[in-house]
C-alpha cells in the first residue's frame, strides 16, 4: 500500500502533462495572430507619423548645411524601409488559415514567417540601425557646430541611447519573439502530425 502511494504521489507531481488539444492550439494560434497584427499595424502607424513630422522639419527648416538634408535623408530612408518589412510581415499575418482545416498550409505559413523574421532580426534591424545612427549623426552635425560642449553633450547622450538599444533591448526583444513564434510553431507541428 505505502508503494502504490509513492506511485500515486509521484504521478501526481510530476507525471505526463495533459498536452493540448488541437483546438487550444488553435486558439493560442490565433491569439499570437492577432497580437502580432496590432503590434504590426501599431508601428505601422507610429514610423509613418513619424515620417511625416520629420518632412514637415525639413520643408520648415533652412539648414545650412548639406550634411543636414543628408542626415534627414538617410533617417527617412530608414524608416521607409522599416515601414515595407513591416508591411511585408504583415501580408503573412493577415493570410487566412484555419489550423484545424489546413494545418500542412498553416504550418507553411508559420515556417515562412520564422524564415522572415530571421532574416528581419539579422540583416533588417542592422541597416535599420546604421542608416538611422549615421541620419540622426548628420542631423545633428549642424547643431553640434554652434557649440562644443553642447555637441559633446548631444552625441554622447545619442550615442548612449542608441548603444542601450543595440547592446540591451535588441537582443531581448529578439529572444523574446523568437521563443514565442519557436513555441507555437512546435505546437503547431504536433498537431499536424497527430491529424495525419
């Protein structure tokens, strides 16, 4: 009796975890969809209001130097670019698949937009990055000029900001969404091969 309570106790605590079921996957799935949509979409929005006040600057603005234009340019462009991958990731988003209809399609979908985002956190967040560090660098160049100190002052505290975004929360980010989509891609492919 004492052995079939050891038993009893030890299936209890740490025995097989239920898994989920391919409706619960399904909605975890769909959930993950729709968060990362808003999130898209939200971005979206906020890179492309951003566009627009940085366009109203220069039409406002008469710089004196030409490094300003070319500073203003090169954050333009990478926000242009920001806003296509975005766009881009959105179109996998936004596709409609049923998991439990066509799981081998969902599934296909899933792995295309590990694949994207791989190749987002790699390449795209790295030219994102020079394009817009090298921008505010050359923006900010015409005003560093008026006064030393203040120059020092103003790309110290840039070059800290973005040092803190490269170094700190980049890679926590990327961690964070990798281990998402790694997780419910697992998921997905478990029950693709239970509904085979």
């Amino acid at each position: 009796m004492n052995e079939f309570e050891r038993l009893k106790n030890t299936w209890k605590e740490g025995g097989a975890k239920p898994s989920t079921t391919p409706i619960e996957v399904a909605v975890k799935a769909n959930g993950y969809r729709k968060k990362q949509i808003i999130s898209a979409v939200s971005l979206i929005s906020t890179l492309a209001v951003t566009f627009v006040i940085i366009v109203l600057v220069i039409v406002n603005y008469d710089a004196k130097y030409s490094s300003t234009y070319w500073g203003i340019g090169l954050t333009l462009l990478a926000i242009a670019l920001a806003i296509i991958s975005q766009s881009h990731a959105l179109t996998f988003l936004t596709k409609s698949v049923d998991l439990l209809s066509d799981n081998k399609t969902y599934l296909t979908l899933l792995q295309k937009q590990q694949r994207y985002q791989i190749f987002i956190h790699s390449k795209g967040i790295s030219i994102y990055f020079i394009l817009l560090s090298t921008g505010i660098g050359l923006y900010m160049a015409e005003f560093a000029m008026r006064s030393l100190i203040v120059g020092v002052v103003a790309y110290s505290v840039v070059g800290a900001w973005l040092g803190l975004n490269w170094f700190y929360f980049r890679p926590r980010i990327i961690k964070k969404q990798t281990d998402k989509l790694n997780a419910l891609l697992k998921e997905v492919e478990r029950v693709s091969s239970q509904m085979e």
